[in-house]
C-alpha cells in the first residue's frame, strides 16, 4: 500500500518533527532499515508499506481482518476503491453474474 508522509505520521510511525525537518530520502533510509516500508518512490515522495509474509496489510487484524488502526489508517485506504493501484477494483465487491 502506497502512503503519503502525512500518512506515515498519522500512524505514529513518524513524528510530526522528523517530517517537517527531515529529508523524506532520510525518513524512507530509517523506515527501511527497521522494516516498515519495501520501497520508496522518489519522484512522487510516496512510501510503500512492508506487508507480512502471507501478504496482508501489517495493520490487518490476523484473527478478525479487521484494520487495527481504523481511525489513523492512511488516504488510501480511506478513499479505496476510487484510489490505489487499480482504482474502482475491490477485491470484496459483489461480481455481476456472467452471461
């Protein structure tokens, strides 16, 4: 899941300091190497978050499926299906019978 540096502070995973005084390059080097993003995307200053092994979100829920940080979870989770890799897909959606 891409994030914003907004997101990332809402999610206390970056103080609200550290964003406005630090490089977003030095911030993506940190969350790297404690293992809470996979990649950094330089040119649009967006961060992509580490998932578990299976593939899940690490705020899922592994015994309810339920987002652990609902009321802090980031912009694209608040605006998804219309935001994300394949915008106004949900995996979760009713499918409209085939002919």
């Amino acid at each position: 899941m891409e994030v914003g540096l907004a997101d990332l502070v809402r999610l206390a995973l970056v103080e609200p300091f550290e964003a406005e005084h630090e490089a977003p390059k030095q911030i993506a080097r940190r969350l790297s190497k404690a293992g809470l993003i996979e990649h950094f995307n330089f040119k649009h200053s967006r961060f992509t978050l580490a998932r578990r092994a299976s593939g899940d979100c690490r705020f899922l829920d592994a015994l309810t499926r339920r987002c652990s940080v609902y009321e802090q979870r980031p912009e694209t989770c608040r605006r998804h299906p219309q935001r994300g890799p394949r915008p106004g897909y949900c995996a979760y959606a009713e499918r409209a019978p085939r002919a």
